[in-house]
C-alpha cells in the first residue's frame, strides 16, 4: 500500500488501526483538543472518504487500537468518567494538562457500525493520565501511565483473566527511569513496540524500541532506528505504522526483521 492509497492525508492523521481483513481502519485526526476518530472502508483498492466516528465529537479522542479479532477497539478520551462532568485533565512531559487527560474507552465494531463507548474498569483507569492503549488477543490491555516516584512515563499491562481486568502491572523493563509510552502489542505478545527517551535516544527526541518475550520473560529493548511516536502494527505484522517528527504518518516494513528475532513457541 502506497502512501497515496491511504485514507490519511493530513498532517495531524495518526494511529491507523486495521480491522483483521484490511477493509476498515479507524484512526485519529486533528491536534490537541481537537482531535476525533475517523473510520474508512475499502473496496477493492480504493478507499472511502474518512467519516467522523458517531460518538467523537464532543471531547477529545484519539489513539485508537484495534482488538486482534476485529470486534472492538479500545481509545483514549478526555470525556467525563460520569455525564454531566467534565472533561478530564491530563499529566506528561513532567506538566500538568488541564482538559487534556485520558481514560481508556472500549468500542464494539459490528460491520461497519461503531458502537457506543464504554469506559473500562477504575483498576485500568487508576488515574485521569492513563494513555497510549494496546490490545492483545487474550483481551488485556498495554497502556502508559506516569510512575508514582518519577512521574515518568511508563508501560504498564492490565491482562484479561477470569472474565476481568486484573492489577495492571509495570513492564519489567520500563523502569520510570526514562519515559516510555505509544505500545504496539503482537497479539500473542511475543514482542511488544514502544517510543521512549532512553539511551542511545538524541536529546529531545523518541526513538522506535521492541521487546520480545522470552521463555524467562521480556528482553532487554532493542532500537529498531528511526525516530517516531504512536506505532501501530498491520494485522499480518508485516508493517509497522508510526507518526513522525512532521506530524505524518510513515510505514517500516518489520517482517523480516521480526522473523530472525521472534523466539518460535513449541
């Protein structure tokens, strides 16, 4: 897919999330308060014009992930946790962000139909700065968070277990040291890619990592080169999708790359 044959075309477009066949991909526009989700669909190799999702239109969206099987996606929103609130404030980069905070929301995708969102329990929503959602197969969830000492930006994962979200958990690598954010799950998690300011990261700047998991757990973070934020995956784990300094969205294809590294399961 060239960049031509893509539904984003703005500056400001980012987090493309595919449905399993290809055909629907919502994915978020705008900046700051402004931004909303949109949805397109293909037909054949043309796409539709981008359409506002129904439900984003009041409060800030974005950062759409798209549950493996297609039949839900999961995003942020600074929309009251209650009706009748107000929209949440928000923490990163060590400030405050009145207006701007996040709660993951669920939405089920039926067709081409968008569903309502739900908000998702208090023990993933701990806070008004909880971003950057992935989902993986089993249902749980990868999200940010800032760290209780550093106020950092870190990876965290809530897995789906017994029909709930349990405790969410850091990942052990993401330490609050340096910040990490912008999750990107396979979805059998075998390997996991994120943004993050840790060396050998230029100042000022946020470099693409991978983490693998292995049979004793995850693996030290691995720079793949270039410099972006936001990554998403392709269903087939072929392409990695990724906002860049400009504010536009850039594909690196991974899977070759990934095939010498992903450690085979028995």
């Amino acid at each position: 897919m060239s960049e031509s044959d893509t539904p984003w075309s703005k500056q400001d477009d980012a987090d493309p999330a595919f449905t399993p066949d290809r055909k629907t991909v919502v994915f978020a526009r705008g900046n700051g308060l402004t931004r909303h989700l949109y949805i397109a669909h293909r037909d054949g190799d043309l796409w539709s014009k981008p359409e506002r999702a129904p439900f984003s239109d009041q409060w800030m969206d974005l950062e759409p992930a798209m549950a493996p099987d297609g039949s839900y996606l999961v995003f942020i929103s600074n929309r009251p946790t209650k009706p009748g609130g107000k929209s949440l404030d928000g923490y990163w980069n060590g400030k405050s962000r009145p207006g701007r905070g996040g709660n993951l929301w669920r939405v089920n995708l039926t067709g081409n139909v968008l569903g309502n969102p739900e908000r998702l329990p208090d023990i993933v929503n701990a806070s008004t700065a909880t971003y950057s959602p992935a989902v993986a197969a089993d249902g749980s969830v990868y999200f940010t968070h800032p760290d209780p000492q550093t106020h950092h930006t870190r990876l965290y994962v809530s897995h789906f277990a017994d029909g709930r979200f349990q405790t969410p958990q850091p990942m052990p690598f993401s330490d609050g040291v340096v910040a990490d954010y912008d999750a990107a799950v396979a979805p059998d998690q075998s390997f996991i890619v994120f943004s993050s300011n840790r060396p050998p990261t230029p100042p000022n700047d946020s470099d693409l990592f991978v983490a693998f998991a292995t049979a004793t757990g995850w693996g030290q973070p691995i720079r793949l080169g270039p410099s972006g934020i936001e990554a998403r995956l392709d269903p087939d784990l072929s392409t990695l999708y990724f906002t860049a300094a400009d504010n536009r969205i850039y594909c690196l294809p991974i899977a070759r790359w990934l095939a010498q590294h992903v450690e085979k399961k028995p």
